[in-house]
C-alpha cells in the first residue's frame, strides 16, 4: 500500500501577496540615491510623489500624524480582549483577564481608504495591529474581523498570526529597497529599507549613476545614456505596454513570487505567477470577490488584450487618477471609442451625463467594497446582471439603481441588443462553476474552450488548473498542445505543472524543452513536474536544460526563507526526486513556522514511511490528528501506514474514521475493503462497490472487486 499525499496541486502556496523586494546593501551603498536627490532636477515631480499613496504607502506615527485622526470613542472587543487605541501616545493598550498590554505603533500603512499600524514584536517582526482606521468614516475597526465577509466558513484568524507580519506579507509594495535579514537559526529579523513608501528608484531604477552622469552646467550638455530606466508615457520611454503593466503589477497583483525582486521593466512572468479564478476571492464571472489587488481583472479585459493599453493612460506615476474631473469623466476610454464618448446615449442607453451621473466607468468599471476598501473592476467588461441572479456578482445597474432588483437590470440589458451580450460571460462562468464543483459533465466545453483560438486567458487558466481534479484523460492532449503551442507564458507554465501527473514519453520530452522557455515561470513550472524523472531519460542537452531549470525553481522557493509555503513546497519537489531526507528537513521548517498547517505533517510522514522510520510517519500523522481532528486525509495515511506494518486491527479503526469523516473517500472505502475481505466478505463487497461508485475510472478497483464478487459467489450483471 502507499501513503495519499495530501499537497495541492501547484508548487506554490499563496500566503499572501508580496510585491517588489529589494537587492542586497552592498547593491543600495553602491546604486541607490534616495528620492531626495531627485529635488535638484524633478521638484515638481517630487512634490506630486512626495504627498501620493505611493510616497506616503507607509510612513512613520508621529504626533503630527496621530492629530488627523478622530480619537477611537469605544473599545473594540476581538477574541475576547479589548482594544482601545491612544493617539497622543501612540499606543494600543490590550486588556484581557484584567491585565492590560500595551503596543507601540511604530509605522502606518496606507491612506487612500485605511490606515493600518505597524509594532515591533519581541522577534523584530512588525506586526500589524488589531484595529485600523477607516478615512472616510472617521472609524476605528476590527482588522482582521473586515476581511472574512465572503467567506462561509470565515473566522477571523489572530492578529498575531503570520499573515499579519509585515515583513513576511506586505512590505515590498510599502517601503522600497528592503532587506528582509531574515535568520531561520532564530527565527529573528533585522529588516531594514532605503525609504518608506514607493520611492522613484522603485520605479526608475538606481540612481546613483544617473545623479552623477546629469551634474553638468547645462541640459546642453547632458549623455544622451541618462544611466535612468526611463519608463512613462513622455516620449522618451524605452517600456512597451506589456513592460509598463508589469512594473505596476509587481504590486498590483494577487501573486505568487519567484525571486527575491522585480527590477523595473522586466517581463511579470519571469518574477511571479498569477493568482486567477480558480481562488474563491473570485467569482465565477470574475468579479471581486474577496481582495484581488486588480491585475488579474485587469488581463481579462478586452480593452488591454486587443491594444497597447497600459496602466498609465488612467493613472500618473504616482497612483493619481487622470480624470476625476467631471469634464474629463469619459476621457479614460479616448481615443479607441470617441464615437461612443461623443455620442454616448445609443450606446449606453441613458440620457447624457449630467454632472455626477453615469460615466464610461459606471458601468464598465463599477467600485465594490472590500475590508473597507473600495475597488474597481478593471475587467472592463459590461454589465452582467445575469450573472448577478446566478451567482451573486456584483450588478452595475443596482450602483445607480439601488431600488431596483437584478432581473430588472437583466430584463433592461437583455432588451438592448438582439444579441444579448451577456451570453459569452455567462458561458464562461458556467464552465468555471462547474469546475469548482468538480462536475465534469461540462468537460468537453471546458476542453474546447481552453483550445479556442481567442478565448479569454485568465478563464482559460482557471480551467486548466481546476481540471487538476479530473480523471479524464481527454484531457491530456489539450493541455500538451497549450503548453507547447499557446503565446501566453500563464497558459504553458499552468499546463506544465498540470502534466506532471501524466508522465508518458511524449509528455517528459515535451516537458523537458519547455524547461529552455523564454519565460522563468514556465522553466520552472515544467522542472517540478519533471522532478520525479532520473536525469538518464534526458539527453546531455536538455538534462543540462533541466538541471538549470530546477535551481531556478529551488532559488525562488528559498527566496522566502521566512515562509512556511516555501518550505513546504521544497519539500515536495525533494520528496518527487526521492531525496527524503531533504524533504524532511523542509517539512519541519514548514512546521515550525506554521505549527497548524496540517499538509506539512502529513507527508514528513511520507518521507519517514519512504525511509523504513514507520515510528516517525506514525508519530508525525498523531501530530497531524490533532492539528486537524476532522481531516480524513490523516486516518486514511494512518490506515495505509498500519496496514504495511500489519497492523490490521489498526488499520481498520483508522479507515473507518477516515470514512465516518468523509464517505467518499474512495481510497479508504477501498482499502477498507480489502482489509475485510476475510474477516467480513459481505462488508468487503459493500465498501468495495462504494470504491467504484465514487472512482468508475481506477481500473484496480473494479479488478478487485470483480475477484471479490467471484470469490464469494455474488457476480453482478
């Protein structure tokens, strides 16, 4: 019998987004300037930073600062203690079971919608602090109690849980030119950076070089190299769309990081991958769900997938909007649609906009709330009300309409073309529902959308890696052609990491040049899925192509030493190469970092089992069982683990509590009965029949239990 390994499909694990980080100190001594030797030269561009999000995206609590807030009036209970912030002070004093703890806030995150604040903990991790402040309403609130809204099953996690610390999760979009100093020994950081906020250098590169080409008399007499990254909108810029876009997006993204930076410029695929629809802070349409930091909405607009749009057109450099002027309210959308913007009505189907009403943006990029952050939909797409009725996105009609119901809204939109728009984004909602629910009467549409020539790409994406719950091996061949074939690097890197379990010959020699790709994340995608293949099935050429590959994928894993998910992703790709001791040396990091992620437990058994140490997998899955009393992954691994050890008493109770936990567990139900084929034959037939009910596809199943069925003279029609 084998273990069930219990990680998830991809290689990486999202704990949270993380945005550009910075180079090492000797780099910064020798490049880096700092912004205010841009003054000399830029002072009106500076002045326009200095006081944008970007500039101010995190700053120091002074006693300046703390007067622009309105004093919090009541405490603020959270698990049981109460919170009440001091602005003069600065402090936030806890109290719980009569005693009383105080915080010193250190720094303050954002501005724009809220304010987070930052303390130092005994560990020199930053914290993030249980209440925050609400700008608009003048509010204190409960953190992590404004972000679980959207999700069922959402309890607040603690604020001092890892997904708040500031230098595991959010630094590198709020201070520039970070060192996160991290020491795994000590579990301590000693993180430091050149600037608060986003700094000029972020965006244009180092400095230094550039400070000492331009100290000349006159312009006359400036090189024409600048020794600057010159990217923007003037007509000197060196930065296609594609290049703009993903300089913002290095922040602006729901991502997974590769490297330990973003130098401006580069190509976003070679530094990070995509979170897209198959995460449940999207909905199935692809609207916002829960918070989603815009770039995948915004490559799913048809705006920037059929031109050279790039983020600049609305935004300045330093995050300002560019039309927020009434006058200028329909500008956004000029000059690809002066037709529309000259003449709205028959196309928007309202009268002219009169000063506050609906603009280009209403209705294609409507606002919804988040955390108490409003966000817009740069999808750009038009309203889809009847996706509203169907899976409860939000409706653009109902910003403006508020006393009116979806199928109102729907009835208006459907009526005013023959051709109801809406029917592409409903299709295309329907296949990413049903791949959610693992309904796999919908494959052939999935299957003929993703090989559509045209079709959306995050859709495309989000259906690729959803099938990774599918048995159907018609599958196979179209996720070959996409890695091979498809332009888009999202498309070939999320079709590698799916065809490592489809290692057929054709699939390795496939895999194998696409470990020599133009882009890291598909290099890197198609090294773990090559990992449990010896390197005597490659040629000298592309052995050396893989080889290369994996120690990009083991550098970017390891660029996250302070993040469990990087941890236990190691592990699983030295647990595919069949280096167990290494596996486990990465399981334990990811355990001790995040002591309740059960995954991590779960194969340190694997590997133990692996090395004959049967005491150790049994040790490590009591572990697991009382981190996740309720997970039928553990008893079905203590199950398999007994069983090779004979301990078929065991083994039996831990199978039926892997069932009683999950009754379609078909591995338990199977293995189950087998156990009881002596012991209790009619038993054995009965959980034998479950096993292939719930999998028809595994043919030992249904192998045994035909021989069952013969054995006991029972042969079913």
């Amino acid at each position: 019998m084998l273990f069930m390994n219990v990680r998830i499909a991809t290689v990486f694990l999202l704990l949270s987004i993380i945005g550009s980080i910075s180079c090492l100190a000797e780099e910064k001594l020798l490049k880096y300037a700092g912004s205010r030797t841009c003054v000399r030269c830029h002072e009106h561009f500076y002045e326009l930073w200095k006081t944008s999000h970007h500039g101010l995206a995190m700053q120091p609590y002074t006693e300046a600062f703390s007067e622009t807030l309105a004093p919090q009036a009541n405490e603020i209970e959270i698990s049981g203690s109460k919170y009440i912030f001091d602005l003069p002070k600065g402090q936030l004093f806890e109290c719980h079971d009569g005693m009383r703890k105080t915080y010193p806030a250190s720094y303050v995150l954002g501005g724009k919608y809220v304010y987070y604040f930052l303390t130092k903990l005994d560990r020199g991790q930053l914290q993030t602090l249980p209440v925050g402040y609400d700008v608009n309403k003048r509010q204190w609130f409960d953190v992590a109690g404004s972000g679980i809204g959207h999700l069922p099953e959402g309890d607040a996690i603690s604020w001092k849980d890892p997904f708040y610390t500031f230098n595991t999760s959010c630094y590198g979009c709020h201070v520039s030119q970070l060192e996160l100093n991290y020491t795994p020994e000590k579990s301590t950081y000693q993180t430091s950076w050149t600037e608060p906020g986003i700094n000029c250098e972020t965006c244009h590169g180092p400095a230094k070089k550039h400070n000492q080409v331009c100290d000349v008399p006159s312009v006359e007499q400036l090189p024409r190299d600048l020794k600057i990254i010159r990217g923007g909108r003037n007509g000197s810029s060196v930065f296609s769309a594609d290049q703009q876009n993903s300089s913002c997006g290095s922040c602006h993204a729901k991502m997974i990081p590769l490297s330990s930076s973003f130098p401006p410029g580069k190509q976003f695929f070679d530094f990070y991958d995509l979170v897209t629809l198959e995460h449940p802070d999207f909905y199935p349409d692809g609207r916002d769900l829960g918070e989603n930091y815009t770039y995948t909405s915004w490559m799913m607009s048809p705006c920037v997938a059929n031109s050279d749009l790039d983020c600049l057109h609305c935004h300045t450099s330093s995050g300002r909007y560019r039309f927020s002027s009434e006058d200028k309210a329909n500008h956004d959308c000029l000059p690809c649609h002066r037709k529309k913007v000259n003449n709205p009505t028959p196309h928007t189907h309202h009268k002219a906009s009169q000063q506050g009403g609906p603009h280009c943006t209403s209705c294609h990029m409507p606002k919804t709330t988040f955390a108490r952050m409003h966000r817009s939909d740069h999808s750009m797409r038009p309203p889809t009300p009847a996706a509203g009725i169907l899976y409860g996105s939000p409706i653009a009609c109902l910003s403006c309409h508020a006393k009116k119901n979806a199928q109102w809204a729907d009835k208006q939109v459907s009526a005013w073309s023959a051709n109801d728009f809406q029917v592409p984004y409903l299709d295309q909602a329907k296949l990413v529902k049903a791949a959610r629910n693992q309904d796999w009467s919908h494959l052939d549409g999935m299957l003929e959308y993703i090989s559509r020539p045209g079709r959306e790409v995050v859709v495309a994406n989000s259906l690729i890696r959803l099938l990774h719950g599918c048995r159907d091996d018609r599958k196979w061949n179209v996720l070959l052609a996409v890695m091979q074939n498809d332009p888009s690097p999202l498309l070939r890197a999320s079709a590698a990491a799916a065809l490592g379990e489809y290692l057929t010959q054709d699939v390795i020699s496939a895999l194998a040049e696409a470990t020599n790709d133009a882009f890291r994340l598909v290099r890197i995608r198609a090294a773990a899925s090559l990992a449990p293949v010896p390197e005597s099935a490659f040629t000298d050429e592309k052995k050396r192509c893989v080889q290369k590959a994996t120690g990009e994928l083991i550098s970017a894993l390891l660029a996250r030493s302070d993040d469990y998910s990087s941890h236990y992703s190691l592990g699983n790709l030295y647990m595919d190469r069949g280096e167990y001791r290494k596996a486990i040396v990465s399981f334990q990091e990811a355990q001790r970092l995040r002591p309740d992620y059960l995954p991590p437990f779960v194969n340190a058994a694997l590997a133990y089992n692996a090395l004959g140490k049967y005491k150790e997998a049994e040790k490590s899955l009591h572990l697991a069982s009382v981190i996740a009393p309720e997970s039928s992954a553990v008893y079905l691994n203590l199950g398999l683990l007994y069983g090779e050890q004979r301990r078929f008493e065991a083994a039996e109770a831990a199978f039926r509590q892997a069932l009683s936990l999950d009754i379609n567990l078909a591995s338990a139900a199977y293995n189950l009965g087998v156990l009881l084929e002596d012991k209790n034959p009619l038993e054995a037939l009965s959980w034998l029949r479950k096993a292939v009910s719930i999998a028809p596809d595994i043919l030992r199943y249904r192998y045994t239990l035909a021989y069952v069925e013969e054995q006991i003279g029972n042969v079913q029609p």
